[in-house]
C-alpha cells in the first residue's frame, strides 16, 4: 500500500485496508474471520528477506482498527498486511519465487469484544472543563476505558484513558460544543464498539471561595511583606451534578491589592500582583512604618474573580534610613529654580527600597559655604523628582543660593 493511500479498490474477495481520517488502519473482510494479525512491512525488507514482523500488541485486532499504522510521511512508502483468523492464521501469500512467505512473532486466537460501556453523562459548569460518567461495560476483563471527543458529531480528535468509570477533562475551549462516546478496553488491547454520542457545551456557572486567614510577615530588612493564606479548594457554592462539588476544578490563581488608606478598592490601580496558585506573595518592598491594608482574591480559568478576602492591615517595621538621592540639579525658569534628582531607590545599607518621599531644603543666599543649620525646608513631594521653589530670595554679588534634597520614609526622624 503506497504511504499516502486512503483508500484501495474492494474487489469482494479479500481483505480490503485503507487509513481512515484519523491515521488509523482500518479494513474490510470479504471472508468470515474471528480476529485478524496485523504485519508492518518495510519495502528494502521485504525484497531483501520476504519478512513481515508484526508489531508488538498487535495480534488479535478485534474491531478492524489498527492505531500504530500511521501513514508514512511523503515520498516514503510502507506496507501493511492484514491476515484473518479462524483456527488457524490464513496464509501470507508467496514471495516472487512462488515460496511461502514466512513472518515472525506471529499469533492467534479465539477471543470475544468487550460489551460497550452505557452511554456517557456530561456536566458542564467548571471554566473549560466537564465531569463525565458513565456505566460500566458487563465485560468483566475490561481494563480502561478511552473516552473520545470531537468538535464534530462522529469524528473524535482527542481521547483520555481512565481507569474507571468517571473522570474531569480540562483545558478545552470556553463555550465550545463537544461530541463525546466511550470505548471499553479488555486486558489483551481489544475495544467495544463505542457507546452513543453525546453532546455537550463547555460553560463557566462557579465562581471560587474568597480566601481565608490572610497572614501578613515582615521579611528582611525588615520593610519587606510577606502574604500567605490557605490554598482555596472550593467554590462559593455547589455545582449539580459533579458529584466532588463544592471542589474547585478550574483555579487559576491569585491578585493581590494593597492600599494605604482603610479601604481596599478591587481595581487595577490597586492591583499589585497576579500570582499563580501557590498562594504566597512576597511584597518587595514596601515603604518603612507606612501602614498598609491588603486584600486576595482568588480567580479561575475564565478570568471569574471571587469576593476579596478579610482585610489585614499592617505597619512595615522600621528599616535602614533610605540613601540619599544624587544627581541634583538646579535650573532658572524665570524668577524660580527648578530642583531636579535622581530617585533613591536602596536605603544605606544598599538593601531595595519602596519610593521614598523627598524633602527639598535650600540655604542662603551666602558668601561661604552652608553648615547644617543653615538649611531650611522649601518642600515636601511624594511620587514625583522635581520642586520649584517660587520664593527665590535676592542675592547681593558675591553670594549664591544652596539647595539639597533628603530622601524620607514614613519613619520618625
């Protein structure tokens, strides 16, 4: 058979095989066989030894389908020989000297195809997930069952194997119809028919628990958060039908939100981080003995948001001071100065620091340099890197005007 052949004439007298949409071998039988051996050929194997060699697992194919006969890719070519059982394995055929073709790791038997499983039941309602059951196949050497899917009625894509009669299937598509059947599966690899299809469409209808215990603990230096809380294992309320409800199946993770005043707003400006579901968040960092107050959420698949948890509150413990920022520069515009610096951003011990508020002192005018008490304070901003200072005393020759900027924490001086 050529690699890319789908399909091959029935001349009524023989067994007719052909790959089926889906790579799969299958074929027809023209004569009143039990079971049938399946031989993979290779074509500088076969002119050279006449051999076919079954593959491993494949004897006794109860339901006219191979899985393993992938087509070959183009511009290679393979051959595969279907042989029927009754007794006995019915013959190879003759190589082109007119001997009997020999074949190796041959087998039969007389065997019985499982019964099919009942038809499946579906529920729907976790984010791109069902929860299917179904009866069990009266066979009693069924070992698995193959639960098939298909976006299109009778034409399965996607097969899970399970070991019971019960499963969760995920990472589907959101509001998407499903066709889904049931193969049984016995201990020597043969399948049941498959049971009725059914149809089914994925929805969201749960949303997640808010979570609990929301704990709060300082890291190193000691201006850093840390949040932990319990893992959120169930939804706000049951789903009919998934028999492990109220259980969540779909978390996707956390968002974390922080505010300085008493409220906690549930708003992108507030949002400080989108976690996984780990369930702990390091804070890094956060403003010394600034108050705080944090909420979670937890959140599934579909982007479905649960209610916040119980806000905490907590004060960041005092640190080292923060360093002092460089790059000061001063430039007229007009009758004012504008003050300008670089941002701090460690304290002085070189540890990461949350922006910092900043005092901008200026002294003079003077004819000599400025000692510490000659420096008043002109401003005090927060979120931003300039200062104009609009009150710019008049110089006499010879004397010049000082500024210099402090970075400050929340912190008593």
């Amino acid at each position: 058979m050529l690699g890319t052949s789908i399909a091959v004439a029935d001349d009524g007298r023989g067994i007719d095989v052909a790959f089926d949409a889906t790579k799969t071998l299958v074929w027809t039988d023209g004569a009143t066989h039990s079971s049938w051996d399946v031989y993979a050929g290779d074509m500088k194997e076969l002119r050279a030894t006449g051999v076919y060699t079954q593959q491993p697992g494949s004897c006794d194919i109860g339901e006219r389908r191979f899985g393993s006969g992938d087509i070959p890719a183009p511009g290679r070519c393979a051959f595969f020989l279907v042989s029927g059982n009754s007794l006995v394995e019915s013959g190879l055929g003759t190589d082109s000297s007119g001997g009997i073709r020999p074949n190796s790791e041959s087998c039969h038997r007389d065997f019985t195809l499982p019964e099919p499983a009942g038809t499946p039941v579906a529920v729907s309602g976790h984010c791109r997930g069902l929860v299917v059951s179904w009866p069990a196949s009266p066979s009693p050497d069924v070992t698995i069952y193959r639960l098939r899917a298909g976006t299109s009625p009778a034409a399965p894509v996607y097969v899970w194997p399970v070991g019971g009669t019960a499963t969760y299937i995920d990472g589907l598509a959101d509001a998407a119809t499903y066709y889904l059947s049931v193969v049984a599966v016995d201990a020597e690899g043969n399948e049941s028919a498959p049971t009725e299809e059914i149809a089914v469409t994925t929805a969201n209808r749960t949303t997640p628990q808010a979570p609990m215990e929301l704990n709060v603990s300082e890291g190193s230096p000691g201006v850093v958060n840390a949040l932990a809380w319990p893992a959120v294992a169930i939804n706000d309320a049951p789903l009919p039908g998934d028999p492990a409800s109220p259980a969540i199946r779909d978390l996707a993770g956390y968002r974390v939100y922080r505010s300085t005043g008493f409220n906690v707003p549930i708003d992108d400006a507030h949002r400080i981080a989108d976690l996984d579901a780990s369930h702990v968040a390091t804070i890094d960092p956060v403003r010394a003995c600034s108050r705080f107050s944090y909420v979670v959420t937890a959140m599934n698949t579909c982007g479905v948001e649960s209610a916040p948890s119980e806000k905490v509150e907590v004060v960041a413990a005092a640190g080292p001071k923060p360093k002092a920022p460089a790059q000061v520069h001063v430039t007229a515009i007009g009758a004012a100065n504008l003050v300008s610096w670089s941002p701090s951003t460690t304290d002085v011990e070189g540890h990461p620091i949350a922006a910092p508020s900043y005092v901008v002192e200026r002294a003079g005018p003077l004819d000599v340099a400025p000692a510490d008490a000659d420096f008043r304070k002109i401003a005090v901003v927060d979120g931003t890197l300039h200062a104009i200072d609009r009150a710019v005393p008049p110089s006499a020759p010879g004397e010049r005007l000082y500024y210099r900027v402090k970075a400050i924490d929340d912190c008593p001086e």
